[in-house]
C-alpha cells in the first residue's frame, strides 16, 4: 500500500473551480473503487495552495491510474488552471 501526496497550486480565479471539481473527481474514484482514500487539504494561509493525499494498493495501480483516459480528462482540464508546477510523492 502507499500514499501519494500531491501539491497544488491554483491561481486564485481557479480556486473554486479546483475544489469543485476536485469534489466530483473524488466521488466517482471511490465508488469505483480506483483508490482506498482521496482527500484534499487547503493551505491555511495561501489561498490555492492544495495537497492531495490519496492511498493505492500498489505503486502498479497508481500508475494504470495515471495512464488511463479518466486521469487525462481531469488533469486536461486542472493543468490550465496552474500557478505552479505541480509536485509529487509516493510514500510507503
């Protein structure tokens, strides 16, 4: 099992947008069972500022994930929105 830990940084027209969608995203991959858990943390201080903590079987489920067409629909429409390049970590 891991746990992916994803830093987001939205410009300010798009925090809104983000949380939204972020929102929608999280639903359909738990009832379909992509990911054990999916959550999303707001910076307290800079607003747009998100973390992503998500929780996978394995290193392989995280990566059919990331090549599938679900994954490309929703970074597609997010990356647009981006203040900052986007980091990651996959954590045991």
């Amino acid at each position: 099992m891991i746990k992916r830990i994803v830093k987001l940084t939205f410009r300010e027209e798009h925090r809104q947008d983000f949380k939204e969608i972020f929102q929608e995203h999280r639903q359909k991959m738990l009832e379909n069972e992509i990911c054990s858990s999916l959550e999303v943390l707001e910076d307290i201080k800079e607003k747009g500022l998100f973390f992503t903590i998500s929780t996978w079987d394995s290193e392989d489920a995280l990566q059919q994930y990331r090549s599938s067409s679900y994954f490309e629909d929703i970074w597609g429409k997010v990356k647009p929105w981006f203040k900052a390049r986007a980091e990651a970590w996959s954590l045991r």
